[in-house]
C-alpha cells in the first residue's frame, strides 16, 4: 500500500549505496578541527596559526556518508543482497506488527574555506552539498500484500485484517548551497554560522490513518480501504528527473549557528543548532486526500495477475484525486551540544544531538586516541529510534592535509555485506543496517603565520572589530 513511496525509497537507498557514502552524523569527525569539522559545526577552527596554508578545498573529492537502518523484517532485506529476491514469505501477519526505516545523507560535493583575518581569527567558506533523509513506519501486511497478496486467502478467509495497512512516512532530497563564517569573540568564546540556499530534489509524505482489508461477504472477494493523505513534488520518474539538477524550482533555506568554549581547566564546549528551516515545493507538486473506505477497491478481478496490477490500482487510489499546488516541508534541523577534553593521547567527547522537528536524536561517545598525526576512534552511540550502534574512525592529520575513513555502525555494516555469500542470511536479527564513509582536503597558498613571525598575514588590521563583537556590542552600554 505504501508500494510507491516504498519503492521510490528503496532505489533511492540503492544509489546511495551505490554511489554515495552511508552516514548518520559521523561523530568520530567532531572536534577533529578537519575541513568537515569546520563547516558541520560552524564555529569551529580549520586553520592552525603558523603552520596551515591560507586555503583548504576537498578538491570534487566528496565526503561520501549515508547511514540506514531498516528495524524490522530484517530477514526480507537480507534475502534480497543475498538471491536478489524479494520474499515475505516468513512476516507474520495480524499481529500489529510495525517496524521502521530511517536513513540521513550528507555528501559534500565541493567545500572551500579561507582564511581571512589573523584578528579574531577569522575563517569564511563555501560549500555545495546533497541531503537526504527518510523516516518511515509501516507494517508487515503492506509488504505482503505487494509480494503474495494470496496469502491473504489462504491463510485464513476469516480473519479481517482492520488497520494493518494504517503507514506513514516521509523522505526528501535537496541540494544545499552554503556560506560559512566564524570568529573568535574573545580567547575563549568563539561562534559561527552557517546559511543555505536549498534546491527540492524530491519529497514523498504518506499518512494513512484508518484501512481495513475483508471479504465483501462470506463468499465474496477481498476488499481494500483506506483513508488519509499524500504529497508529492512528482508522480512519475521523468517529472522528477526536471529536479535533480539545481533549478531551484523547489527553494528553501535554513540557518546553522554554532559556538564553541574553551574553559582554563582544559575543557571543550560545543553547542550548535544545525539545518534550521524549510522548503517549499513548487506549485506543480501533487496534495491529495484520499478515502474509499465506503467504496473498497475490490480485488477479486486481480486474482489471476501479478501484485503490480493490484499497485497500480492503489497508486490511482492515492493519487486520484490529487491537487496541483505548492506546499512547504521542514528540513531535518538538529540541536547538539558537546564536550570534550585531551588527557595526553586520549580525548573523550561526549556528544548528544536531537532531532526539532522529527523524531530520533543520539547519546554518542568518542574515543580518540592520538599520535604522531594518526589517530583511531572508537564511537559507541544510542539512538533514541532504541537502536545502538558502534562506529569506528581511522583519520591521518597535518596541518596541511586529512584523510580519514569510518563506520557509524561497524559491526551491522560489516554483517549485512559479509553476508551476502552466507546461507544463513535470511535469519532475522535485531536491525539490519549499513554505514560507511570517507573523505580528504587539503591546504594551499601562504602559511596563516603568526605577526610576530611574518611580514605577511592576510587580514591584519588593528583596528578592524570582529562581526560578532559588533553585534554583540550593540546591547552594551556606551561610555558616558
């Protein structure tokens, strides 16, 4: 029943394996000081005095990160990566069982950062990205009923399956061009922010919130109803096709603003809200609202056909009725603080994140141990979805380059495709899930050095005031 959100989600979660890297936030990069650091929490430093170059870019070389979970029915995704088949064979049905999908991308595609000004250590940059995120619920008898929908006569001709197919779900994509600035307000308090010009790529709600599927009589067929709503910025592939690029047919906008601390016992603070705003999908996109609860779509003529017959039908039946006008859409904005602080080699950081406008957010602990320019860490983290995970990170910093490599969900990553040669795969488990990512920058033109060490510093000016100075100074009172 949600047949054509779930399909438009799955080859979406397809490509990004393909192509992209799995993330959730990549907490192992937090406070890390790298080029990802510097632009996923604003106020943060990229540059180090007397010793990075003036410029630092990823060069095209994207930072690759996605991370899915599918919690639930983890025996039908397994089956799939191992023989290629799509089986719910095995799910239960009529039992109120509900089970999730959740996955957030972030690819950087291009970032530039520069230092501007030795005073205040000032930094400015430039960023394009590509953003995706899903959050779906939904029911073993939605999946039945696209593979085997027999199975809803053979088993037991009696039974009435009332609100199994009640769903609901969103998941959208969308460019995300940025701008960048931090500054140091004094030697301990630094803030910095982040604002975005958004570019809708593709956006699917569904909400079904009564259905029932029963016999017409005690003889007769099988009926199907069910009543609630759907949006979407596209009913075929070759209208969604007109989005990928950044026309800026679907425009929005969001804000991130960061600050960090620096306390004299040596620790870290760090508090940020990140992705606060919206967008608004054209005034082409599809709003409808559906309910043929007193009038069944009969499935007694499908008996002889395939489940793609009995999709199409309830494609027709969400879409019917669909208006064609604008509607608006939150981005995934999220609220995190964190806190850290170096015992020689070793630097724990504590970090908690939450979703505003969605459920979930994460408790994560990282463990970084340091030397030599290489460093290692270990990142245990709980998902308010009741989902834990234990990432990894390898990362080799200079001042001048960076490179790392990790996992947001190490172990699960690693079964999910270990097992595609292992006859055991079908075996349900706690959650299936992937995660992986990887990325690099490097740092170019003149060495940001310290006045006292150079007759060059770019920015230098005694008298110049930083942006946040002024604008905090504006509510102090004047001198009399």
């Amino acid at each position: 029943m949600l047949s054509v959100m779930i399909r438009k989600i799955t080859l979406l979660f397809l490509l990004l394996l393909v192509f992209f890297q799995l993330k959730a936030q990549q907490y192992g990069l937090f406070n890390t000081r790298t080029l990802f650091d510097g632009f996923e929490n604003p106020a943060q430093k990229t540059f180090v005095l007397d010793s990075s170059r003036q410029f630092a870019s990823n060069f095209f070389l994207p930072y690759l990160g996605i991370h899915a979970v599918v919690n639930g029915n983890e025996n039908v995704l397994r089956t799939m990566l191992k023989d290629g088949l799509y089986s719910t064979e095995n799910v239960p049905l009529n039992q109120g069982q509900t089970h999730n999908i959740f996955q957030n991308t972030n690819i950087y595609l291009l970032n530039f950062k520069l230092f501007r000004s030795y005073k205040y250590h000032k930094e400015i940059g430039l960023a394009w990205q590509l953003r995706a995120d899903a959050d779906v619920n939904y029911t073993n008898e939605t999946l039945a009923l696209f593979d085997n929908y027999l199975r809803f006569i053979n088993e037991d001709n009696n039974q009435s399956y009332l609100n199994a197919f009640n769903n609901k779900g969103y998941a959208q994509s969308y460019h995300q061009f940025s701008f960048n600035y931090r500054e140091n307000y004094n030697k301990r308090l630094a803030f910095g922010v982040k604002l975005s010009l958004l570019s809708g790529i593709s956006y699917n709600k569904i909400d079904v919130n009564r259905s029932y599927l029963d016999l017409a009589s005690a003889d007769g067929p099988l009926v199907l109803g069910l009543r609630g709503s759907y949006e979407s910025n596209f009913r075929k592939g070759s209208e969604l096709g007109k989005s990928v690029a950044p026309l800026f047919r679907n425009v929005g906008a969001s804000v991130s603003l960061g600050t960090t601390y620096q306390s004299k016992s040596g620790f870290t603070l760090m508090a940020n809200i990140k992705d606060l705003g919206g967008i608004r999908w054209g005034k082409k996109s599809y709003v409808s609202a559906f309910d043929n609860l007193q009038n069944p779509l009969v499935l007694d003529s499908l008996l002889d056909k395939e489940s793609e017959e009995i999709e199409d039908r309830v494609t027709r039946l969400l879409t019917s009725d669909s208006k064609r006008k604008a509607f608006y859409s939150p981005t995934n904005a999220k609220a995190d603080f964190t806190v850290s602080k170096t015992f020689g080699f070793y630097t724990p950081v504590l970090i908690v994140s939450k979703n505003l406008f969605f459920k979930g957010g994460d408790v994560a602990l990282v463990n970084r141990f340091y030397r030599d320019g290489f460093s290692v860490s270990l990142v245990p983290a709980y998902n308010f979805n009741k989902v834990l995970f234990m990432g990894m990170q390898g990362m080799y910093q200079t001042p001048n380059f960076e490179v790392f490599i990790g996992s947001d969900d190490l172990f699960k990553t690693a079964s999910l495709f270990s097992g595609k040669n292992n006859d055991h795969t079908a075996v349900s488990r706690s959650y299936t899930g992937a995660s992986a990512y990887l990325g690099a920058s490097i740092k170019f033109g003149y060495v940001v050095e310290h006045p006292q060490n150079s007759s060059y510093m770019p920015g230098l000016d005694d008298h110049e005031r930083g942006f946040f100075s002024r604008l905090f100074g504006a509510f102090k009172k004047g001198k009399k």
